[in-house]
C-alpha cells in the first residue's frame, strides 16, 4: 500500500478513471497548464489532451450546466468548482437540474456527474475562500453528497462517485490535502457511498463527525485513552445518502452521542443526525444529543484569530467529550 | 421551384404538422375549459418557426434540446399526439415524465429529444453540454437548442452562448421571438433591436428569419446546421414570430395588451399563411387541406380518448427513479 | 378589523409600506401591468409608477443583485421572485453576498433587502412550481427567513421585513393565498421576526409546523379534540431566527413532540427543530421526537396522485397525533 | 497643452498615487516573504487605468464599485497607506472588513466605496442596483463598476449589463483587460478580440484604451461618467493593460507563462511610461520624481510600523455585526 496526501489520493482517483474510462473527462477554471490552483491536475492536461481536460471560461453555473449536458449525453464529466466558495451561481444547475433528471424524465434521462470542490477552513482563505456548504445541499434528494477525509476514503469514493450513474458532490477538506497522509491499498480501490466508517470503536461516547474533523476528533479521543474515556468515532464520509445503520448501532453501545462539525450549528449535517438519534434512539440515550460545531457568524474571517475562534480544536473536542463522559 | 432539400412531399408533411399541433394545441385548452386538466400552455403563432426548424435537422442524428412553447417542434421530430395527449392528462405511460413534470415539457431520448425542466434557460447549457459530447466522440450530431427572447437575459445563456463560441461545439441556437416574456415586452427585456445582435458578443453570426415562414426558417436553420456539422461553430439565430394567445392557461393577456393589438396578430397566422404559399405553387388544393384538417381531428380524438382512458400514477409510483440504485439510495 | 385572504394581507402590507416610505419600491417580473402573476401588485404601477415597480427582464440573479446594491445605497427594495423555484439561480447573491454585506463590512454596509416568493404545493404547480426552499436558506447566518401562513401573520411579518435592516427571505405558501382568509387587525400592525405563535394550546402533543401545514395541523386537531386528545400547536412562522422558548416551553408542558412540514424529511427544517429539543429537553420527553414531511423524493409531481402522496394531509397529521398520544 | 480637467498639480497627484501604490505592493509582498501576512495580491500593470479612472470622477458625489485588484485605484479614491497596511495585517481596527476579508477587497462607505466580496463578478449588479437608488433619488452620482475581463465570462456581469443598458442607470463599467484570468488566456475565456465588442449585446457603447496610460484611461473614463450623469446610460470601457506579476502571492506564473514573455511586458509599465511623458511636458524633474518616491516609501515605512502594532481581532470580534439587532438574530 502506498502512502500518500489526500491531494495525491484525489489525482490517483481522477487520473486512473480517466485511462480506465475514455467518457470521463474534467472541466473547470485554471485546470490546464496551472493543473488547478493546488495542482491536482498537474500534467494531466498533456497526457490526456485539452479535449479532456477543458479549462472553461470564468463561469461557474456553465461549468455545471454544460457538464449535466455532456452526461445526458452519455459522458461523465468531473466538473470542479475551485473553492466551494463559489459553488452558489452553479446552485441552479445542480439541485435545480442534475438532482432532478432521473426523476423528472421517470428514468429516461440519467446525469452521472460528478462536481468536486476543495472546501473548509484552517488556511487563512478568509471569508471567501473558506465556506462549508454541505448543509446547503444535503438536504436535495436526486444528489448524493461525499465528504470523505483520509487518502484512502478519499479515492475510494472519488472512484465510486465518477462510477456512480447519479449527480454526487463531492467535498474535499482543502485543509486536509497537505496535512493528511495515509495508505492506500493498490489496484482498483473503491469505497460504497454511503457507509459510514467507525475510525475508533470505543464505549463511552460517540462522536460522529467527518472532514477535517475526523482528525481532530481522533486527537481528543486519544488524549482520553490516556483518562480512561473511550470513545467511539464515526466517520459519515457519505452525508448523503447517510448510513443511519452505523450511528445507531453506536449510540446502542455507548447511549451518548456528539455531533462535531466545522460548519455552522444551526441547520447544519448535526441537525439530520440528532434527529435521526431522537426518533429512533430516544430511549437508548443517557445524555443529551450534543453538538459541538461552528458558531452562527456569516462565515470564518480572515484574522488567525477569528480562524481560531470558529473552529473547533481537539482541545474543545476533547473537553466536549469528556462533559458528555461525566453527564 | 422548391427550395433546397424540401421535396413537395415534405412540404405537405410540414404542412401536416402545423395543422395536427394546431389542432392538439385548440385541444388542450379545450380540456382546459372543460375543467379536464388544469394547465395548458400554446404555441400558436410560433408553428412555422418551429416546423421549419424540425426539418432543417437530420432525424436520428441530430438532437432538439427544446423549451416549453416547442409543441409543432415536438410534433415534426417525432411526438405522437398519443404521447401529447398522455402529458396533458399526466398519466402514468407519460414518456416525457410519467405525469411529473407540466405538459410540454418534452422528453423523449430514443427519438433524440432531450428532458428539460421548467427552469427558464437551464437547458442552454446542457445542448451546449451535449454537442460538446458529440465534438469529443467525434459525431455527427447537432443539438437544436430553442429558448424565448426573454430567455435570453438569463446570466446561464450568456454563459452557454460563450463556451460554444470559444469551443465551436455543433449547436445552432434558435430563438424564437414573440416580443412577449408573459407579459414583459421586448423592450424592457433588451436594450437592442434584435436577439440576432447579441450573436456578435461571442463571436458568433446572428441571423434574423421570419418565423411565421416554415420555409424561411427551415433554409435559415438547414445553413446553421450544415456549418455546425462541419465544424464551423454554432449560429444564432433569430425567428420573429408572434403569441397568438395568453402566455398560458393561467394568464390573461388582455391585461398587458389591448384587445386590437391581439386582433392584429392574426394576419401573421403561419398556417393560412403557408396553406397560401403552398397552395400558389400548386402542391396542395383545397381538398388536401379540407382532408389533412379532418385527419388531424381525428388522429387528436383518437388520442384524446385514448389518453383519458389510461391509468394515473398510483402512490409507489411517487417513489421511483430517485436513483439509479433506488428510491433512497 | 377586516377580513382578507393571505394574497390581499401581501397586498396590503407592500402597499402601505410603499406608501408609508419613499425608499420602499418593487422588482420582479411582470410585476407591473401584470399587477404579478398572482395579480398581488395589480394597480401599483399606476399608482407609484414606473421608478417604484420595477418590471425586471427575466433574470433572478440580477433582480436580487440589483436590489442588494440599492439596498446598500439606502433603498429598501422588495425583490420577487416568481416562484420559488426560480430563485437557485440568484442563490449566490441571497446566500453569498446578501447575508454576508454587514458582516463582510463590519457594519460598514448593510443589506435592507426583502426577498419574496410564493411556494410550496397543492396548486397542480408540477414538479417546477410546488418546490420548498426553506431548508436551503435557514442555515445561512445574517439572513433571516419568514414563512407565515395567516393572513394576520403575513401582513404582520412583511411589514416587519420591509422594515428589517438585514435581509429577510420571504416565502409565502401559494396554497394560501386565497385558501385562508382571516381578520388583520387595522393600523400600523407588525408581528416581531423571531416570535412563533401559539395557534392552539393543548396538553398532550405538540405540534411544531408552518406554513399550509398549520392550517391541516389544526384541522387534525380540532378531530381529536372530539376524542379527547388535546394538541398544543405551535406555528414557527419564522424560521430564522427561529423561536426556542416556544417550543421548549411547549414540550415541558406536553412532553411530546410532532414536527410536520410539507418539505421533504432528510435535511429539513424538522431536522432542527428535533436537534433543539434532543439537545435541551432530552429528559423531559415522553417519546421520540417524530417528523411527518414530504418524502424524500426530489419533487411533487404533476399528476393529482403525486401531489396528494406527497403532501402531508390532515387526515395523516391526526394519525401521527394520535399514535404519539397512545404512546 | 494638458488634457481637459487636468492641471499639472492633478498630473503629479496621478503620478505620487501611482508611486504611492508600487510601494505598498511591494511592500504586500515583502511582508508575505518574510511570513508577516499569508496572502498578497498585486496590481501591477494596472496602475495606469485605475489612477486615471479615479481622477475622472467627482469625489464625494461619485462611487467605485472595485474589484481586488484595484489597489491604485482604491488609494487614488482617498484609500490611505495605513488603512491598506491595516487589511494586509488583518487587524481589528481594519476599516474595510475589521480583518475579516482577504486583503484588498475594498470597503469605505464614508469614501464612496462600497463593500464587495470575492465572488468574481457578483459585484457588478450592485453597482447597477446602487446607480439606479441615485437614478430614482435624482442624485447626481455615478458609480463606476471594475473587473478583469474573466470577469466577464459569468452570467452575473450580463445580467447587470442587461439591465443597466435597459434603465439607462448612471453606471460606467471599466473591464481592466490584462489577457489573463489566473492563468486562463483571453482566448479561451471568449470568442472575441475585445470586450469591448459586448457592449453591443447590450445597446451600450463600447471603448477601448490603452490601459498603462493614466491620460488615456482618464479622457476615456470622464467621457462616460459625464454622458452616464447628463442621463445619457452607461458605457463599457476596456482598458487593455497587463499582469506583471503572478495572479497572487499563492500562484506561479511561470508554471504557465513562460519568462520571457513574463519579461517583455516590463516595457508596459505606466509609472515609467508616465514618469517619462510628465517629463517630457516639463511637469515632474528627475528631483521630484525621486522625492515623492522617497515620500512615498516614508509613507508606507510609518503605515506599516503602525499598522503591525495595532491590535488584532478577539474571539468576541467573532459576534459582531452578524444583524443590527445583535449576533444571533
Ligand atoms: C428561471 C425562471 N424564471 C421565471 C420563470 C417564469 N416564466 C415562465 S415562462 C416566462 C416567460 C418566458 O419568455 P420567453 O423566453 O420570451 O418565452 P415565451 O414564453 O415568450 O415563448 C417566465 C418569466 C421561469 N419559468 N423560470
Ligand atoms: C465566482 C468565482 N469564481 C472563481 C474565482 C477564483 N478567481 C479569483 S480571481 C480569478 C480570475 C479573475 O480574472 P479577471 O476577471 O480577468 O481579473 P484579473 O484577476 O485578471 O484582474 C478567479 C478565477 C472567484 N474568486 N470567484
Ligand atoms: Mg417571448
Ligand atoms: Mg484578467
């Protein structure tokens, strides 16, 4: 098994897809000769020619719109969106349209599409370069949402989705694609959407969480260990579809479940989570459905300070879980 | 003399096609009336334009990616009254949507008719998608791609009419211009004369049609097509035509147009029009046109009691085609 | 005080604010002759002329960003949309940049803007004129949503939007409009952003809901009444901010809860509404906390037996009742 | 001769902002290479359109609506080196987003500036929005609207330009053309030579002028702003001008330019070129030159020492400014 970056594990998925499948082509902003502002696609525009890899105009509805084309068309298209930031003047063509293909021509159309976009915090991108937008779409049935955040889950899904004959939106951690390494097992390598992945099995409490968080969620339940709490962290890497199986199985064992996510609190991924939890779990419970997530402010400012502040740490992590060990 | 490419035999066809539209179009609105289906939605004074059009396309080759007035564009490439008739009653053999989506919204891919939603110019970009597609695989194909001028303030047609000029992907976008979106006027739409000219903007030529004239547009959008087809980029094109009617069953236009204005119209109306031009050539005489009104009635009635007599969706049916894996996946 | 349906409680209240203040003018198409497609504005362009209604060429996202730049220059423009299925494509300027201006600025700038849009289904509207796009709103911090179902509540809460100094989106259910007619109180009235209402007390479940769905919550309750099951019935009517202190006053009282919304279940306002009440009630609950919505289906459709399998009925809110009561 | 509304005071005035600008540019991207501040974005090559710009409109009466790039055109519109120095920090007293933006997004109500956010192009309707409150108010003001011609690509920008050429609002929309959009070429952004071709889509006229040449820019800019505030609607400029640099301090040129070409645009640079025409005309000497050069780097040297020392931003800084009412509604 190699190891390597979750940038590197996403250019792995998206080149080996496309040797392996000639209708898999990419499109977006600055992905030619710069190879995308992070260099993901560094070269791939020699290798696989400007018929495959298409550096669009500045526009991003069009990016996706022409993309949904192409798929009903009989392509799969990867369309990037350069920071999920700008994902919003595409927000028509993809809960508008794609989401709503199959079910609007009762299966005689499909749109196997794939968006992917680097979101998140934690590298100074301020407030524009920096947003988690997974609540704004989850929500849409038709799309399949995947916010995976190690090397392996990252290709492994990025493969199934490219796979997948149904819109997915993709999110990558922006701040994880440096900073993660991890192994990844060689050869055709996928991973289901919509499984869950239990990182650490523990018995005393559940945090459910993914993206960036996983990471640090892992680092407060570590430095627990050491105290004598065992904790059980469940990585969703899907949000849509969510695996509702694996949650409850572990609010079962360990009847006290936090929800832990950068984006912001108020109807955010925790919400669906809490209440999946209260309607089927209820009585299983011992505390209260807690969530530790990004305060209810437009957005992360640019100031280390105001990072800092929006973010949560494995340090509140930690101290959120410790509460919920004590409750 | 018959123009290019039309023998007199097409030219009759076309003229079928405008008259059985017609005829599904008065039908519609008079289920409408008789409080059989709540929505109906016309295409007269757009029935040249869009029959010409249809011609100008190689059938089983080519693709429309038409917008939701496109009835006789439907009806020449393909639509059955049958099928017409099942979208307006919303009933489960549909093909379009299975009784999902309005009527008019066609959809049908093993006839080369792409699904479209009802979201004003959302499907530019996907004709623009999709001869991109054709480019790449190197096809022969052509997309159509059909919107009101109204639509064309919308920022995604911009988008969709730039990324073809840049790209030269095989579309010919075909505008089809009443003066009307509902119930603004064009002048408050654009600050230009003709749609044709927003053609310069993505390097594209804009050519103006008369589109009450089926032949007129069909000559204007065969050119279109064959330079598509050989790699010489996409047109714009502009066919003037005219609303006969309320933008649909739900609006009353004489509340943004006087009475005269509406009256006045009708001298434009493509079929007398065309009935006339056929008619001085010799290619059809009263008899036909007498024999190809009654035929269409009947074809309609046909479908119409058809239609009515099949089943709705049931209650399953709201669950499926989520996904390709299943209602949730 | 009079009586008027939900439609003329709109017309009023744009009105009056019209003619109340200089800086208060409409946008939208067919918004002028055509008095709106509903005929909400019919005369108001005679009235106030062309500067004050502004009939816009068909183009979402300039008919909400043209208005959040007057807004910044100290207008307060009412931008339409014509149906809420329309407003994705000015998605970007509502959620991007309407709701960040003050906070981007540092309270140098402000957004004075209200966005309004009928929605919502039961109208024969198909599968691109029935849509709910509350959920795709009510996380963005800075902006504030409104969904009022009474003719009182929406004359009250528009004017109150209209006088609001950040961004409101203002969804108006379509069935509503000439379904509900009831008495507005005359005058200057507003009714606070923020505050839910109390439609009906009751001791044994409580019903949290907006929108048509109040009025099928309280038909479902009047039925019971009749079998002796008392339902407390709270009307969010805003949704951000959302009312907290309703609810879980409500919920310490009945100690049961029943969350119905027209829109689909996954991802929605319910989702929320549970996590608040799992969060901070957990202990004071009966019984799971249990959402009747929409299926999870990406649209209603055309046909009659789409829309009646789709939307929640009266008859299936007295169901959920009755089997929380029995719980 | 000098140019109408110019007097050499005014020239000079251009020249020290141009100057004035270098030096805080520079002084970003020092700052970013000595780890002080993670981001700098530069101007450089765009100082000739920007000062000229700004010294075509009223001040106090007239608005910018800029982009992220108009750093001289922000400092010429009274924008001062400690305030710039104060974004680059991210402090808390930072005028424009209180260390909450990226550097250079420009925001001064009591300037005449308004806010604008990252989203390319998503600012252009607002100026639009902000000209037609003036229209409405008969006030006399125009806003002028920039961007890059990238900028231009999305359906936002023709959204705006739709309208505005509809309603005639008293706008002036400057493309600051430098042939690149990070590192996509012109040539693939549009099938156009010049976006000043657009302009007819929209029933605007439509300028150029070369954009290294403050004089040029000015004369061009003062002609539409004042035919924008006699009612007479807006006009698209396009300045043709360059990027010397790369997009930001996060991008490489070079990984898609190649250094020669890089280096042949030194030729183009404004402050030499207008340095060497004031000259000519007698209006600036070499002792000037050096001595505002000296001023200006005093001026950023003191603004730079103040601005590190200033406070940043507390984690209760977070809170504020989310609604008028308070942080959380
Ligand atoms: C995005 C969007 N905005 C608004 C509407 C409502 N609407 C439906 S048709 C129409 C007018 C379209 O005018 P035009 O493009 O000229 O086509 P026509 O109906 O005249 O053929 C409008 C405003 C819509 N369906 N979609
Ligand atoms: C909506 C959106 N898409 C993409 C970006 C990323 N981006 C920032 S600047 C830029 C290029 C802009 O080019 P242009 O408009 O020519 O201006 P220039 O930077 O050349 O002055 C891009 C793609 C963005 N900020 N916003
Ligand atoms: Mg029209
Ligand atoms: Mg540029």
């Amino acid at each position: 098994m190699a190891v390597k970056t979750v940038l590197e594990s996403v250019r792995d998925a998206l080149h080996s897809e496309m040797e392996r499948d000639p209708s898999v082509f990419l499109m977006g902003e600055d992905i030619g000769p710069r190879g995308n502002v992070f260099r993901i696609t560094a070269g791939f525009l020699d290798e696989f020619g400007r018929d495959r890899v298409v550096d669009t105009p500045l526009a991003e509805a069009s990016i996706v719109g022409i993309a949904v084309g192409a798929a009903m068309a009989g392509m799969r298209p990867v369309a990037e969106i350069q920071f999920a930031d700008f994902i919003y003047p595409a927000y028509n063509q993809i809960v508008g349209e794609a989401a709503k293909i199959r079910y609007r021509s009762a299966g005689g159309n499909s749109c196997p599409l794939v968006v992917r976009t680097p979101y998140g915090g934690g590298v100074r991108g301020a407030l524009s370069h920096s947003v988690s937008v997974e609540a704004l779409f989850y929500h849409v049935p038709g799309l399949k949402v995947c916010a995976p955040s190690t090397p392996a889950d990252t290709q492994g899904l990025l493969t199934s989705a490219i796979r997948d004959d149904d819109p997915v939106l993709f999110l990558e951690h922006k701040r994880t694609y440096r900073l993660i390494k991890g192994e990844v097992p060689a050869g055709d390598y996928t991973v289901p959407i919509g499984k869950a992945d239990v990182a650490r099995t523990g018995k005393d409490v559940s945090v459910i969480t993914y993206g960036l968080m996983r990471h640090f969620a892992m680092e407060a339940a570590e430095q627990l260990a050491g105290q004598g709490i065992e904790t059980e962290v469940i990585d969703l890497r899907s949000i849509r579809p969510m695996d509702r199986e694996t949650i409850l199985n572990s609010i079962g064992k360990t009847r006290k479940a936090l929800i832990v996510h950068e984006d912001q609190k108020f109807g955010g991924i925790g919400a669906e989570v809490s209440a999946i939890i209260a309607e089927e779990a209820l009585f299983e419970l011992d505390a209260p459905v807690k969530r530790l997530c990004g305060p209810d402010v437009p957005a992360m400012g640019y100031a280390k300070e105001y990072e800092e502040a929006f973010m949560p740490s494995p340090a509140r992590i930690a101290d959120a879980i410790k509460a919920l060990a004590d409750f | 003399m018959l123009p290019e490419g039309l023998s007199a035999e097409s030219l009759r066809d076309m003229y079928y096609c405008m008259v059985l539209t017609r005829t599904c179009d008065d039908r519609a609105f008079a289920l409408n009336r008789q409080g059989k289906i709540p929505f109906a939605a016309t295409c007269q004074g757009h029935e040249g334009v869009q029959v010409g059009a249809a011609y100008a396309l190689k059938r089983g080759t080519d693709w429309i990616v038409p917008y939701y007035r496109d009835t006789a564009l439907a009806i020449a490439f393909g639509v059955t009254p049958r099928e017409q008739l099942m979208c307006l009653f919303a009933r489960k053999a549909d093909v379009f949507s299975s009784g999902r989506q309005f009527p008019n919204h066609y959809s049908v891919p093993h006839k080369n008719i792409a699904s479209i939603s009802s979201i004003i110019a959302a499907h530019v970009t996907h004709g623009v998608g999709m001869a991109l597609a054709f480019k790449m695989r190197k096809e022969p194909a052509v997309t159509l791609i059909t919107f009101g001028e109204g639509s064309t303030s919308e920022g995604e047609w911009h988008e969709a009419l730039n990324f073809a000029g840049i790209h030269k992907v095989p579309a010919v976008f075909l505008c089809e211009n009443n003066e009307f979106a509902i119930s603004v006027p064009q002048r408050l739409q654009m600050a230009v004369e003709n749609v044709a000219d927003r053609a310069a903007a993505y390097g594209l030529p804009g050519v103006i049609c008369e589109g009450t004239d089926p032949v007129a547009t069909y000559l204007c959008v065969r050119e279109a097509v064959e330079r598509a087809r050989q790699g010489g980029g996409p047109t714009l094109i502009e066919a003037k035509c005219y609303r006969a009617m309320s933008h649909t069953s739900d609006d009353n236009q004489l509340t943004y147009r006087t009475a005269e204005e509406i009256e006045a119209l009708k001298v434009r109306d493509p079929i007398p029009r065309f009935e006339g031009w056929l008619k001085e050539r010799g290619l059809i005489d009263d008899g036909t046109t007498e024999e190809l009104k009654k035929k269409a009635l009947a074809e309609v009635n046909e479908a119409t009691d058809w239609a009515e007599e099949q089943p709705p969706p049931t209650e399953e049916d709201l669950y499926t085609h989520v996904y390709a894996s299943g209602p949730l996946s």
